[in-house]
C-alpha cells in the first residue's frame, strides 16, 4: 500500500488519539501529545463526516476537557494548527487555548500591566465596506497585504493599497459567501508595504 506523506500522518494523528483515549478510558489525564492528537483527530472526523467550519472547530473544542489533562499542558499548549480535509477543500484550523487559559503562575505564564496598549500608535486607518463573491468561506490574516487578499473580496482595492487588517498578530477575520464586513484597515509601518510588496 503506497501512502502519501499526508496520509502518513494522519495515520500518526490517528494512532496518537487511541492512545489517548485508552489513557482517558483508565482514568489518568492527557499529555501534551495525546491531548493535541486527539483534538485534531475529532477534528478530522467531523471535516469527513461533511462538518461545516463551525462544526469542525466544536469538535475540537469539545474533544477535550481542561479536566482532562495534566497540570501544566494548557500553559505549553497556547493554540493548535490543523489542516483538515472539508467539503470545499483543505482548510487551515487554529484552535486558540484548546485546554483552557494558562494559570496565572504556570510555565509561559504572561502577566500584563494596567492600562491598554494602543497598537501600531500614529499610524493611518481606513475603513472598507469588503464583501465576499465567491462561493466558498475566505479568511485574511491580521498581516497579510489586504489589497492582495483572495480576488473574490470585493472592495476598493486601490484604497486599500499599503494596509493590513487592524488586528493584533495572528489573528484573522472571515467571510462567508455572500457576508460583507466593514473592516478597519491599518497603514504598514516605514514605507507603508511589506517587504517585496
């Protein structure tokens, strides 16, 4: 049987969460690999069992509890990042705080000041009515060049020319097919594009 390297490591993914469900079925907690594991095997379930977007981030979200795991596993493990197989094609999931928030003394533990932090200070702003033609779901990242974004957004694309999204690093914004958004728009820094813009 000849597999490709994605199959592979489904199969590894797979083969990781019978592990952790035999752990869970002898009444110990996760660690980090089995938990990962079986967060993104559900994952994978839901993508072939023709689970909408939302449904397959459920799952994952439901698969397991913060209970579940041992001490110290939601503080090493901030976010997961799956590619699953859905109707409309691969799709990039991100799965932020997948075992609960880090306690606030825990290893990485991040501790914030008072106050609020006003992000890319002094820089231009716009904003854009930005609507979705195509016929599958869209989804910019925070950094990514606005005005290359998916073709099938509609918007003032010279207006946009030199903006990001005005969104903290690393996060994103989606469109349905069919869904507008007026979005916040923020000027890149120094020269006002990215480098090799």
């Amino acid at each position: 049987m000849q597999l490709t390297p994605t199959e592979e490591e489904r199969l590894r993914v797979f083969t990781a969460a019978q592990l952790a469900r035999s752990t869970l079925a002898k009444g110990l907690r996760l660690n980090a690999p089995e938990a990962i594991a079986l967060v993104c095997d559900e994952m994978h379930a839901a993508g072939r069992g023709g689970g909408s977007f939302d449904e397959v981030v459920a799952a994952g979200r439901d698969a397991v509890t913060p209970e579940q795991v041992i001490e110290g596993v939601a503080a090493i493990v901030k976010e997961i990042r799956v590619e699953v197989l859905l109707e409309e094609g691969t799709r990039l999931f991100v799965i932020r705080e997948p075992f609960g928030p880090a306690g606030s003394d825990g290893p990485g533990a991040i501790r914030f000041a008072d106050g609020n932090v006003e992000l890319a200070a002094g820089h231009e702003r716009i904003q854009l009515i930005v609507t979705n033609r195509g016929e599958h779901p869209i989804r910019v990242s925070s950094h990514f060049p606005f005005w290359r974004s998916n073709e099938h957004l509609a918007f003032d694309r010279e207006a946009a020319n030199g903006f990001r999204l005005d969104l903290p690093a690393g996060d994103s914004l989606r469109w349905a097919p069919g869904e507008t958004h007026e979005v916040d728009l923020v000027r890149y820094g120094g020269t006002g594009a990215p480098p090799g813009a």
